[in-house]
C-alpha cells in the first residue's frame, strides 16, 4: 500500500513560500553588526519582495485552489500582493534614518522593523487568497499583529506606544467581532469553504436570522480593519501616532487586502443574499464619505488629515462593493492601486518634513514648499490634486470608474455621494497645496516643537542629499505614475478589468 | 494645436529663467497661428465637424478621445488662442516672480479651455471643464491680491459642485443611454442620436445647468465672482473673465439643447427669469459700485445673461446673436481688464472715485478704451449691437414678455460702461493719477484686440455666416421634439411651435 501525498501545487503557493523564506532570512540578517545592518537587510527584504513581485506576475493569469481550497489564486489576490508589496517597497526606504542622528535602541532595528514588515505582507497576500473561513481569520491575524507592533515602534515616543496599544485594542475588537460572525456563518451554512456556504445559501436551507447576524458582524468586523465609518475613530490616532512610514504602509497596503477580502467573502460566499447586505454596505458608505469628509476639514496634522481622507476614501472604495457588480470590482481594483500611488506619495513628502523642521507633520511643515523644495512641493500637489479628483489624475479615473459603476448597477444615488463628498474634500485637500504654494514659509518657532510628534527626538533636522534621494524617488515615481494613470489609465484598467473578470462567474 | 500651450509651459521649466517668458509668447503664438489657420481652412454652410480627430482611449469605459470643431465653436477657439497670446505677452512684458510656474499654469489653462471647446465626448468635455480650474486656481491663489487664498477657495468649491454634480450626470446619460446604442459611449454623436427618456431628462438637465450657470456666473449663483474678481491678478481675470464664462454658454449649445431637448423645453422659462434677473441685477450693481473690476464684472453677469436668454430663446437666430455675443463680449472683456491693469500701474488704484483725467496726456490710451466701452454698451455699429440685436429678435419671437424686459438692459449697460469711461478717463484729475500714454509693447497687444472688435463691427457675417448652419442644426435637435412627444403620449407640454409664436 502507497501512501500517496497530497498534491502541493508549489508554483501557485510560489510568492508565499518567498515571503516566508524572506521573513527567515531577514530575520537572521539580526545577528549582523549593526553598522552592515541597514544595508545588507534592506537590501535582503528588498530581493524578498522583488521575487515574490515577480512571482506574482509570473502566476499572473492562472485560476485555481491551493491547498485544498483554503486559497484561491487568481488576478484578485494578486493585485493585493502586488499592492501591498508596492507599499512595503517603498516604505523600507522611507523607514530609514540617520543613524547619527539618534541614539541607539530609540527606534528598532532595521531587522526586526522589516521582518514585521514581510510579515504582514504575507498576511495581506494570505488575506486576499483566502477562500476559507478560517484561512481568512488567520491570514487577518497575520496582517494584524505585525502591524499592532509595528505602530508602538517608536519606544520612546509616547505617541507611537499609544498608537500601538490602541489600536491592539480596537483591532482586536473587530477580529472578535469579526470571528463570531464567521462562527455564525458557519453554524448556518456547516462549512468554512466559501463555495460551500454560496451554495447553501442559493439553495435556501440556512436558517436566516443566523446568516443575518453573521453578515452584520462580519461587516462590522471588516469595517474596522479598512476604517468604515462609524468603526473608524481609531484612524486618526493610530495614523498620527504611529511612526509616518508604518502610518503609509497601513494605510495603502491593509486597506488593498481588506478590500479584496470583503469583496471575495461578500461577492463569493454570500453573493446569494446580496439584497440583504448590499443596503447596510451603501449606508456604510455614505456614512463614511461624510465623517471622513467632514472629520477632516479642522485637520491641521497631515497625518490625521490624511487618516480622515482615508476613511472618505474607504467610503468611495466600499461603494464599488456595494454596486455588487463586475465592474464594482474593476472599479475598486484601479481605485485601490490609484490609492496606493496617491498616498505613499504624499506620505514620503511628510515624513521628509518631519526630519526637516521642527513642525513635525504639522500643515506649517510644508508652507512655502513650492519656492524653497519644488522637488518636494510637486508630489504632495500631484498627490492632493489627485485625491481629491481632479482630472489628469489616476485619482479621477478612479471617481470615474467608481461612479459609473455606481450608476450601473442603479445606486445613481451612490455616485452622488461621491460627488459630494468631493466637493466637501476640495476644502482640505486644497488647503494643503494652498499652504504649499501660496503661504510664506512658516517662521522658527521653538514653542511649536513640543506639539509635534517627531519633532522631540530631532536633534539634527538638516537631511543629508543622498537619503533624501531614497525618499525622493519613490515619491517622484508615485506621483508621476498618478499623473501617468491619469492620462493614459488604460494599462491600469486592463489590470483591473483581469482582476475583476476573476470573480465575473459569481455575479 | 490642444497641447502645444501646455507643451510650451512644460519647456518653461527647462529653459533658463530669462527664456521663459519668450517661451510662452512662442507658445500661444504657435497655437493662434494654427486657430488662424483652422479659421481660414473652415468650410462654411455645413453643419458638420470638421479637422475631426477620434481615437479610442479608455474603451472599458467607453471614453474616446474625439476632437472636432463647427461652427459654434470656431470663432471661440480663435478667441481663445487670440486672448491668450494677448495676456501671455502682457505678462510677459511684466516678468512676474516665479514665472516658471505662473506661464505654466497658463499653458495648462489654455490646453484646457480649447480641449473643452474641441471635445466631442461628453466625458472628455466634463474632464476638461474640470480641468481648467485647478490652473486658475493656482494663478489666482498664487498671485492675487489681498485675501486670495480664501477667495480662490470659494471659487473653486463653488465651481467644482455644480462640475462633479455635472460629472454624475454625464455617467448617468452615458449609462442610460447604453441600452439603446448597445455599448457604454460618452460620444456626443452616439447621445444625440439616443435621447434619454423624459423624466430622466430632467434631473440630468438641473445638473448640467448647475453646472454652466454657476461658471457663467449667473444670478443667485454668483457669490464667488465679487472675491475672486477682486484678488485675481489682471491678466489673469481677463481670460477668467473673457474666456472661461464662455465655456458655459458653449456648454449649453454643445450639450444640453442636443442631448436634453425635451428638459430644454421644458425649463426654458425657468431659465429665461434667471437670465433676465441677471440682466437687471448685474446692470443695476454695475453702475452701483465703484471698484471697476466689479464693474467689469457685474456688467460680465448681466452680458452672460443675455447670451443665455439669446440661446434658450431656442430659436436659430437668438442662438445666432449668442455666439457672435460670446465673442465680442469676449474681446470687450479682456480689453476692459487689460486697461484696467494699465489704469493700476499709472494710480495705484482701481475705485472710480480714485481715478480721473486719464485722457489729459494719453489720448491713444483713451481712445482704445472708448473703442471697447462703446463695445460693451452695444452702441449701434459695433458687433455687440448687432449681436444683442439677434438675441432681442429671438426672444422676441418666442418669449416677448422676456425680450421687453430684457431690453431695459441695453439701456443700463450704456450707462454704466459711460460712467466707467467718464469717470476714469475724463473728470478731474485726482493727485495720485499719472496720465502717461500706452506703452509700445503694451499697445501691441491691446491694439489687435481692439482691431478685432472693430473688424467683427464692420463684418459680423464673418462669425454669423460660419455659425449660423450648425447653430440650425443645434436649435432645430430641439424643435421636433413637440412630435416625439406626442407620439409618446405627452400631453403635459405645449408644443414648440406654439411656444415659439
């Protein structure tokens, strides 16, 4: 008698099993002097997510179940990996400091900051290939408590230890929440694979109340993860107080995983009883386009500010789920990478002002940019410009995309709210360029230092050319493709229209 | 020709600094020659679209990137390119601080207002529209006057909710319309030829006309036009002024009479009390305040207002005078603010009670200005004249009540725009004034302006006989409609040809 193996199929599970090696690697990148650190590290995590990049791109156009059906690969989930590899990308050169510049144990070592790193990556890769209740849950985990250690990893900054503290808190209160409702799904439907429960729920046989209360749960649950109003008042505190590069990595990369799981666990396994959720997700929506909107006018922190503009835009991404629709998810695929690029761009511009001045990301740290540092003053404009939608930008296609799937699949009155929450947006989002172009730079003030959260461990603000070039770049390249996406989105629609076609049999 | 101003601006920040300005002033010659060009090529008597570009551009979304050029638009882009150059190189005689970015954002603004004079997809129309915002944005924000930031921010804000309410409604019409035409297309072409059901009409109309009379600005919706006239930098204001209100009335020619007939038809009187409010009202505050780009501003409202009574007359001739409106009042316009910004640099003031005895040595000056006031008050023998005159006709012959009303108007605008000239040019000299005579360089680009306005005076057929097929061909989309209607079992409407007589 033989004992036959299950089938592992290695070529699909490839960019996983790269991270995971990654991760191990990296690690023992710790036992390295810490002179050789950064560099042989960074460039080690670097590789580690240039392979799996590639590996994506490599199983780009294969469908088919891993692992006996926990995972899923196809072009949804690895636009997740893409974009959240994208963000960890960028953010391993926006986390490096002068080492001069601060003392020793004040900030993590590079090690221990980019294996957390590669982690939750992996998680997000995880995340958007899970096709099983319980991968899910533990994939979510994964993206999680990286990140809670992550946001505390500033040690002597009070701020970033109550970012972190917080938001184990909160986050962990949406994955209890969020696991009793997949508990309660699978009470109602007896199995945790997503096919299986569409099934059972087309057929009818599932007792309702019960699928009820776990869709609202689960909702809830994944509203706190993407920071859904009115589940989101952990965002902007977590997002000032955590270290700047960890708030962007947060903020594009969990927020592309997130969205392509709720679109996979809603679209594919409760995609029958799409009457029942798609009115409490539009209201969702349109509560959080209005509280991020509005939350964020009276923002004088970038980071807060843009804490609040993320949870607007989540409301603008949740509308392209709630059109439940091919083209919902082709829209909220393009928005998602739109997001990425706007956003890590205007994040490398505030952490470069934070080492610069004495305002930490305080909106008087970028006045009078467009005079002094243009190179700096065009990415934030670019990134501003574009998210708050306005034409020549990725970020405007995206409101188009989104938009007209709205309309399609007759939610006009989503779109409206759309269109709103623009116009409430313009208010913030131009005030920052205003202050870019339009005011003085803002005079010295000692007083002011204390208020910010970066500034107290700054003894020498002045930058040195070549690291602020590591910065530099990504932001240029960012802004650049924001505009480029926006003059010719086509490519990027043809990638979210092959991401979005993967889940066309489900609708 | 739509990319060299922005392609030109781009170069603005290679070239040494003291290219730029010569850059610029290449740039929007380069582009005026080519409209010169288009103008003479035009093939008069045919409704069609000419020098017609389409490419597909996002096929997912059924955008394509189509250009075209008729009747209506012709002499606007002409007037487009021609005022450009002419601020460009007013400015360029000034070299302002951070010229780099200022000819920019002038290069980016003309790319926008041609693209949306050009566009022949809906969406595209709706991008470009937007589009033209941000640059004066910055130029209003970046180098205006007192209390600019705020000012330019309620411009924008105010702008962009009647543009993105524009922007749903165009995803609506395209949508909508995609049951019928079989695939998603913003292709005006493909909308016109599908009309949207009625009641969906409606809505679809409030937005766009939101939209355009916000931007004119018309009465009730004009509360960013005082701020921002008074913090934009002159030149800039000119073209804000002169170019971008025109944009709006295009928008209703272009877009709403063809895709919404039966909307048009429908709020038409609605329209028409808004349009003559604005007469009235813009005339009244213009000879009322005393700051004269606030005259020049409210006398904007109220010319704004005749042309869209001229084209919601719905009748070929109203349409007619509009567009021929649209263009004097564009040349009038720039030539008031560009004279004002000469007034300013010889007083250091821009209130009437400030100024005075301007003429005493610069009688070329004077007479340039008295050219272009007498332009503004539509005085019998300039195009405005004749252009009021078509409009008054239309009315007349549709809406008499309106057209009597609205007549009241040409009485005010004489007294205003004489009252500006007075007081500025003749009077009493006040100390602060210098009367000192237009520069060469200055002269050079006020005198082809002021020519213009006197050639179109003395040859308005140049503009009517190009215009007058296509404008037939935009007013007639909406004279059937009376039949489709009844066809459907509408009863609620009068038909057109009663309205009319």
């Amino acid at each position: 008698m033989t004992f036959t193996a299950p089938h592992i199929d290695y070529a699909g599970l490839s960019p996983v099993i790269a991270l995971t090696a990654g991760i191990v690697v990296v690690l023992l990148g710790g036992v390295l002097s810490s002179r050789h650190q950064r560099l042989v590290v960074s460039a080690l995590s670097l590789a580690t997510l240039a392979t799996a990049a590639g590996l994506s791109v490599w199983q780009w156009g294969n469908q088919e179940d891993l692992v006996a059906g926990a995972l899923r690969l196809d072009e949804l989930g690895l636009s997740a990996t893409l974009i959240a590899i994208f963000a960890a990308w960028v953010c391993i050169p926006l986390s490096w400091r002068d080492p001069a510049a601060e003392p020793e144990g004040t900030e993590p070592r590079h090690t221990e900051f980019q294996a957390l790193l590669l982690s939750s990556v992996l998680g997000m890769t995880l995340l958007a290939q899970a096709q099983n209740l319980i991968a899910f849950f533990v994939a979510l985990e994964l993206l999680s408590v990286p990140l809670y250690v992550l946001c505390g990893s500033s040690l002597r900054r009070e701020r970033s230890l109550e970012s972190g503290l917080k938001y184990l808190i909160v986050g962990s209160l949406g994955s209890a929440t969020l696991l009793y409702g997949l508990a309660m799904i699978y009470g109602a439907a007896g199995s945790t694979d997503f096919g299986t429960i569409d099934q059972v729920l087309t057929n009818g046989n599932a007792s309702d109340s019960l699928v009820l209360m776990g869709v609202a749960l689960i909702a809830t649950g994944l509203a706190f993860k993407t920071s859904v109003a009115p589940f989101h008042q952990w965002t902007p505190d977590v997002y000032q107080g955590a270290p700047t590069p960890v708030t962007a990595f947060m903020a594009v990369a969990t927020k592309a995983a997130a969205f392509v799981a709720l679109v996979r666990i809603f679209d594919v396994a409760l995609g029958s009883i799409v009457d029942d959720w798609q009115p409490a997700l539009s209201v969702l929506a349109i509560i959080s386009i209005a509280v991020g909107n509005i939350g964020a006018l009276g923002q004088n922190s970038l980071k807060r500010l843009l804490g609040y503009s993320g949870i607007a835009q989540a409301g603008y991404m949740l509308v392209g789920v709630a059109a439940a629709s091919e083209l919902g998810v082709n829209a909220l695929v393009f928005y998602l990478a739109a997001y990425a690029l706007m956003n890590l761009a205007a994040f490398a511009v505030v952490v470069v002002r934070e080492r610069e001045t004495p305002w930490g990301d305080d909106i008087k740290s970028v006045q009078g940019l467009g005079r002094e540092r243009p190179e700096l003053a065009w990415p934030l404009t670019i990134s501003m410009l574009a998210l708050s939608g306005l034409p020549a930008t990725a970020g405007f296609m995206g409101k188009l995309f989104l938009i007209e799937a709205a309309v399609d699949a007759d939610h006009t009155y989503l779109g409206v709210a759309i269109a709103i929450g623009t116009m409430i947006s313009l208010a913030y989002y131009l005030r920052v360029v205003a202050a870019v172009w339009m005011r003085p730079a803002a005079e010295p003030a000692p007083a002011m230092a204390g208020g910010s959260p970066e500034a107290d461990e700054e003894a020498a603000p002045a930058p040195k050319g070549t690291r602020c070039l590591a910065i530099l770049v990504p932001a240029g390249i960012c802004a650049a493709a924001t505009v480029f996406f926006g003059v010719i989105p086509s490519p990027l629609v043809d990638w979210a229209n092959h991401a979005g076609g993967a889940l066309a049999p489900f609708f | 020709m739509l990319w060299l101003p922005v392609a030109a601006g781009l170069l603005c920040f290679v070239v040494p600094r003291r290219g730029v300005p010569v850059v610029a002033v290449l740039g929007t010659l380069g582009t005026l020659g080519i409209a010169i060009g288009i103008v003479a090529g035009f093939q008069g008597g045919t409704a069609g679209l000419q020098h017609v570009v389409d490419e597909s551009w996002i096929p997912d979304l059924g955008v394509r990137y189509e250009l075209g050029i008729d009747g209506i638009s012709l002499f606007l882009v002409l007037l487009t390119a021609l005022l450009w150059a002419g601020a460009t190189a007013f400015t360029a005689f000034r070299m302002p601080e951070r010229r780099r970015i200022y000819f920019f954002m002038l290069g980016l603004a003309e790319t926008g207002v041609l693209g949306a004079f050009l566009a022949q997809d809906l969406l595209l129309f709706v991008l470009f529209f937007d589009l033209m915002l941000v640059p004066f944005w910055f130029l209003i924000g970046t180098f205006g006057g007192e209390n600019r930031i705020a000012a330019t921010t309620k411009l924008i804000v105010y702008t962009l909710v009647g543009s993105l309410l524009m922007l749903v409604a165009a995803i609506a019409t395209a949508v909508l319309a995609s049951g019928d035409i079989g695939h998603l297309s913003f292709s005006l072409a493909d909308l016109r030829a599908n009309p949207l059901s009625s009641g969906s009409q409606y809505w679809v109309f409030c937005f766009f006309a939101a939209a355009f009379l916000i931007k004119m600005p018309a009465f009730l919706v004009h509360g960013w036009m005082p701020d921002a006239y008074r913090a934009a930098p002159l030149p800039v204001l000119a073209l804000f002024s002169a170019v971008l209100s025109k944009v709006a009335a295009y928008g209703f020619l272009r877009i709403v009479l063809p895709l919404y007939p039966q909307a048009t038809v429908h709020f038409q009187e609605l329209i028409l009390v808004i349009g003559v409010a604005g007469i009235l009202y813009g005339s009244v505050m213009a000879f009322t305040v005393t700051n004269v780009r606030l005259i020049a501003g409210y006398s904007s409202i109220a010319q704004l207002s005749f042309i869209t009574i001229g084209i919601f007359s719905l009748r070929p001739d109203g349409a007619d005078g509009a567009v021929l409106q649209m263009v004097n009042h564009g040349l009038v316009v720039a030539g008031i603010f560009l004279i004002v910004a000469l007034l300013w640099e010889r007083s250091g003031s821009e209130d009437l009670t400030r100024l005075g005895g301007m003429a005493l040595r610069a009688p070329v000056l004077a007479a340039l200005f008295l050219i272009v006031a007498l332009g503004n008050l539509a005085m019998p023998g300039t195009a405005n004249f004749i252009g009021e005159f078509y409009i008054l006709f239309g009315v007349f012959q549709s809406k008499i009540v309106f057209a009597f009303v609205a007549s009241i108007g040409i009485a005010l605008a004489a007294y205003y725009s004489i009252r500006l000239f007075q007081r500025t040019m003749h009077h009493r000299r006040t100390e602060n004034v210098d009367s000192r005579e237009i520069g060469v360089r200055d002269a050079v680009v006020l005198a082809p302006l002021v020519g213009c306005i006197v050639a179109l005076a003395l040859y308005p057929g140049l503009i009517l006989g190009r215009a007058d097929s296509s404008v037939q061909a935009t007013t007639a989309a909406v004279k059937p409609e009376p039949n489709v209607i009844t066809a459907k079992g509408w009863t609620g409407y009068a038909p057109v040809s009663e309205v009319t007589k």
